[in-house]
C-alpha cells in the first residue's frame, strides 16, 4: 500500500492532523481541515569531519573506580568507567534494585556523588531498603520521576559520578510519541540519558525489564548503543543469584559472579567451585558430578537422574536446568550403543542447586547418572566427568580441559574422567565408561 504523502492543516489556528476529521481537534471549528503535501521533517546538515591518525588520539584520562564490590570490579574489567553506559536485566524480585543500591551506597561512601532515580518506587520506599542494606550516605541522592527530562536536568545540575535509572522501561521522554517501554521511548530516553552522561564523563547504569523468555525487553538496539549488557539469574526460591556478562568493552565477556542473598543483602561467593554441592549425599544412586565452566569459572554441580518404571503409553521424560532435547539424545545413543531398552521405564533428570548449564561438557556427568540410576550402582563418591557424547557414542574433548582438570585436582576429586586426550589417557566410548565404572 502506497504511503499517505498528505496531511491536513486547519485553516483556522494551523493544527495538523493525519486524517480528515470534520471538526478540528484544537480549536473545535467546523470543515476548516484542508489537504497539504507532507512537510518533510528538517534534517540536520551533516558535519564535515577528517580523519586522523589513530595513533594520535589521546588517551581517556578517566580511570575506572571501584563499584565496592571486589568481585564485581574482576568481572567488569577494573571497575565503574567514567561515562560508560551498563545494561542489567534480570526477572522482577532478582534483586536488582537491590544489587545496585548497594552499588550506589559503596560508590557514595567513597566520597563520589550517586544519583539513583527511580521510576518503579517513591523515595520512601527507596530509603526503607537503603536503611536496610545500610548504605544511606549523605552522597546518595535518591529522585522518583517518569520523565528523562528530570533526570538530564538532575545530572547536569549535579555532575554526579554515578547514574542509576531503574527502570528504562518506566521513563517517558517528551520527544517520541507512545507509552512508557514501547520501542520508540526506549531507544529515545536512552539516547538521551546516554548523551549527557558521555558529555559529561558521568557512569550510567540502567536496569531493563525482561521477556517471559529470559531476554532483554524492548529493541536490541539497545544492547548494541551500551558498552556492557549483565544479567541477573537464579531462582527467587533459592539464596544464590548468578550474575553473568555477556557483552562488555571494557573486559572479558562471558564471566561470571555468585551472590549470596542475605538480610544485609547480596554479598559474593569468593570460591563458588563447590557451593552447589551442599549437603550431597554420594552414597545414593542416580548422582554423578560434573566439572562444570561458565564463563571463566570452574564449577563442581551435581547432575540427578531418576529411571523408574512407567505404567504410561508414551514414557515420560523431564528435564531440569538443561534442555529436554539433550535428555532425549543422550538417551537414544544410550540405547543404540550400549544395547538399553528405555521403553518401559520413565527418566527424570535434573541440575542440582537450581543451575542451569549450556555447556557440552554435561553430556558424559548426564549419562553417568542416567546409568547410575538404571543399575541402581551409586558412583565413586569422589568421581567427577566432564566430555560431549556425540551420536556414535564417541566421548569427544570439550574446552578448557586443563581448567578442569587442574580445579577437579586442587579440590581433591578422583577418579575423574574425560574424554581421550593426545597423551592418551582418557575414555573414548561409552562402552568403556560402563565396563569401566559398572562393570557390565
């Protein structure tokens, strides 16, 4: 269909509307709206810039600062950039308000000013939860507002250090059209918030709301305009929250912090390499570990799986912290190399502590507690896999092998097992991890 290139312009006080209507919107008169071409929107001359020599550009003088909090500055590169821009996401009751005001009462103790404004929650409230964490400090300056208008105006009146805006998708900026969080005021009070705190080498800090899916809300545009994207995972019912990078200019992506949820709020898990292995019983069948690498970290976690007999048509099969799919793969190779029979029997498998892993290196700890369960043999107590089971049964190498080894080794696990390496010394088949560990 063919663009509407008209608009209609009354005659009487000059107010512009996109379809004929028979009486004005403004000024109420009668049969005054007449067609006119579309004016076009004025276009900003472009500015004539040369090129330089890249060597020649100085360098920001600008320092990154401590955030407070130790272990968040390792994952961030060295700390808070001077007007860099920070995306975090993450479900509703995650703890993100939380995390970052207690962010904002470390920076401000530091002797910097912080301004948190707010769109979701009035200044009491805000201050009940400061009081709470313990960080009201006299630098902590709190404002609760919808409009960017108001918060542009705070930070150039102010010059704070430290912007945090929760959340983008609750502030409505005067120069797009729509409601507060639809595609057009997202990128507009982004764009606007992200100008002057470049201008003015102010750290910016914005939390965003998430789909049902897990992903950012609104245009992915977004995440392309700041400089770090981080989520905030876990499950609400659990003390431990996972805090990932998955974009970050200023450092590695792809890391990753633990909290622990406490009444003074989160605090970091210095060593979390076993903290998903509590209170692990290695005597029961059905439990394998895994030797795990998220991001950068190694971690130990518990892989659980059930095979018990099904009275059903179709067998169930459930998953937890992984996808079902892997579930139903490993168990057809399962079936077609070691000779199994599944048909009769219900499988349930889950990752211990709430997690949820990605990796290809679950497969060989995966189909070790599946076989655990179904001979009902519990494993070594000490044992711990890692390796991709491909569809021939081979067990084939996953990366950072030495990581892995060299954390299973510090932390006392043996046997361990892994998928043949060019020393030669590893497992290559299935077949050989049942005749080795079951003796079947």
């Amino acid at each position: 269909m063919a663009k509407n290139r008209q608009e209609y312009v009354c005659t009487a006080c000059g107010s512009v509307s996109p379809t004929w209507v028979g009486q004005c919107p403004d000024c109420h008169a009668w049969n005054t709206l007449k067609a006119q071409p579309k004016r076009k929107a004025d276009v900003p001359k472009a500015s004539v810039q040369t090129p330089v020599p890249l060597a020649s550009v100085a360098k920001a003088k600008d320092e990154p600062y401590s955030s407070g909090l130790t272990g968040l500055d390792r994952v961030l590169g060295k700390g808070l950039v001077p007007g860099g821009a920070y995306l975090i996401g993450g479900e509703p009751g995650i703890g993100k308000s939380t995390l970052l005001l207690q962010v904002a009462g470390l920076v401000a103790s530091q002797g910097k000013m912080v301004l948190y404004a707010s769109g979701e929650e009035a200044l009491p409230q805000i201050r009940d939860r400061a009081e709470r964490l313990d960080m009201l400090d006299p630098n902590l300056m709190a404002m609760a507002t919808s409009q960017s208008a108001d918060i542009v105006g705070a930070i150039e009146s102010f010059e704070p250090t430290l912007v945090i805006v929760d959340s983008v998708q609750t502030i409505v900026s005067a120069s797009a059209d729509g409601l507060p969080g639809t595609v057009s005021q997202i990128r507009a009070v982004c764009a606007e918030l992200m100008a002057v705190c470049r201008s003015l080498a102010v750290t910016l800090i914005i939390v965003g709301h998430v789909t049902k899916d897990g992903v950012l809300a609104g245009p992915k545009l977004l995440e392309h305009m700041v400089d770090c994207v981080i989520a905030l995972e876990g499950d609400r019912r659990q003390m431990f929250r996972l805090l990932r990078v998955f974009k970050n200019r200023f450092g590695a992506n792809e890391e990753l912090l633990v909290f622990r949820m406490q009444p003074k709020g989160l605090a970091i898990i210095d060593d979390p390499s076993t903290f998903f292995l509590s209170a692990r019983d290695p005597s029961l069948s059905g439990t394998a570990l895994v030797m795990a690498v998220d991001g950068q970290r190694p971690l130990a976690v518990e892989v659980q799986a059930l095979v018990c007999r099904s009275y059903l048509a179709i067998p169930r099969r459930t998953a937890l912290g992984f996808d079902v799919n892997r579930l139903h793969l490993l168990l057809a190779v399962l079936e077609k190399r070691l000779a199994l029979n599944f048909s009769n029997v219900d499988i349930y498998a889950k990752v211990g502590g709430g997690i949820r892993l990605q990796e290809p290196g679950l497969d060989l700890a995966l189909v070790s507690a599946v076989l655990s369960s179904y001979y009902d043999t519990p494993l070594p107590e000490k044992a711990i896999f890692w390796g991709e089971v491909d569809l021939n049964g081979q067990i084939r190498p996953v990366s950072a092998h030495e990581l892995r080894a060299m954390q299973a080794k510090r932390l006392g696990f043996a046997p361990v097992f892994y998928p043949k390496t060019e020393h030669g010394d590893g497992i290559g088949v299935l077949k050989e991890l049942e005749e080795t560990v079951f003796h079947r």
